[in-house]
C-alpha cells in the first residue's frame, strides 16, 4: 500500500491540475477577448456554418499579440489580435483566416481540445509518478528523464491531432466553396507570420508537424477529391 501512495497523490495531482487549467484558460479567455465582428470574416463564418448545417460558429478575437488561433474545450474558436492584425494590414486574406477558423473547429469537432485538457493533467500526473519511480533507480537524472518522456510523447499525440484538424479543415472548406487553395497559401506564409526560421529543432521534437509536411498531406488531398 505504502508503494502505491506515491503514484495515487500523482493521480490526484493530476485531476486538480485539469480542473485548475479549465477554470483558469476559461477566465481568461473571457477577460481577454472580445467576439468577432469584421464584416469579412463573419460572411466566411457564416458560409462555413452553412456547410455544416448549425446556426452559428462562435469566433472571437483573443487579445494577444503573438500570431495564433485555438480552440477552448466549451467549443468557442479564438483567434488572435495579432493574427486578426495580419489580415488587416494585407498580409492574409480573408480566406486564409477562414482556414484558421476551420482548422480550430476541427479541434473541437474531433475532440482535441478536451482531449488536450486531459492529456495535460495526465502528463503532469505521468511525469511526477515516473520521476517519483525513476529517482529511486537512477538519482539525479530520474526527473529529466521522466519530463523528456513525457513531452515525446505529448508532442507525438499534438502533431497527429494537428493533421487531422487539416483534413478536417480542408473537407469543410471544400464543401464550404472557399476551397483549400487559401489554407495551402496560409501555410506557406506561415513561418514568415509567426517568425519561426531557421534553427528549428527536428520535426519529431514538435508539437506541431513541418509546414512543408503540412502542405505535402493538403496537396495529396486535393489531387486524390480533384480525380
């Protein structure tokens, strides 16, 4: 019993740490954004709500500089100040944003983003319980290790949730009529908007996959539905 102790307060670790991070992203997305009301982007939402058939996509915009979208695990599409800046200055067009919406809504479609919720308490409750068994074998490194595994393979689970959030995007997009011309587009663009050149690490260190990987799989896709 006395064994097991150190891996149950992991557990429990782990279950406050999700509850924790749902109630903190949640208050602060509500302080810090505000909903979508550019007159563009909410035509491009409302044309990809039809394709799916509901009433509305709930799109907001994120007061934050760096350039991103995200999905919230209640279902709402955030895009960021920065990148909603990038479409006002010319850098990205209004198709390309709407592929930002539709990849977000793949999150939350496929169950990605309460998916990653979990799977970040559980990585918390993993890496203690591993670093808890690891130091008892190998002191000092026990630890590092335990977090190196862990974030293998958290970045392993972002980057498949990330390609099926783009094919997930492309079909919507398609159906939709806006096409995945500007989601291929966005992407090659994107280290340029987000600034992330060179010196990268290795792609399988990664959360998110290689963009030419990215642009590779969207191209194969529409070669196969064009047929």
């Amino acid at each position: 019993m006395i064994k097991i102790i150190p891996i149950m307060l992991a557990v429990l670790y782990g279950l406050a740490m999700y509850r924790f991070s749902v109630w903190r992203t949640g208050r602060e997305l509500d302080e810090k954004s505000t909903v979508l009301a550019d007159p563009k982007l909410v035509a491009m939402s409302k044309q990809m709500a039809k394709a799916l058939e509901i009433p509305r996509i709930n799109v907001h915009i994120y007061e934050i500089e760096p350039v991103n979208g995200l999905a919230a695990p209640d279902g709402r599409i955030f895009i960021t100040r920065g990148f909603y800046n990038k479409f006002r200055s010319g850098e990205v067009s209004a198709e390309e944003l709407a592929s930002v919406i539709a990849h977000e809504l793949g999150h939350v479609a496929l169950g990605h983003s309460r998916r990653r919720m979990i799977d970040f308490s559980g990585q918390n409750a993993m890496r203690a319980a591993l670093g808890m068994v690891l130091s008892r074998f190998i002191p000092g490194i026990g630890s590092w290790i335990a977090n190196m595994l862990t974030s293998l393979l958290a970045a392993k689970l972002s980057r498949s949730d990330e390609f099926e959030a783009d094919a997930y995007a492309a079909a919507l997009l398609t159906k939709a009529g806006i096409g995945i011309a500007p989601q291929i587009s966005l992407f090659k663009k994107l280290d340029a908007l987000t600034k992330s050149g060179g010196g990268r690490p290795p792609a399988w260190l990664l959360t998110h996959p290689h963009t030419e990987d990215r642009i590779a799989a969207l191209t194969s896709m529409q070669v196969k539905w064009d047929r």
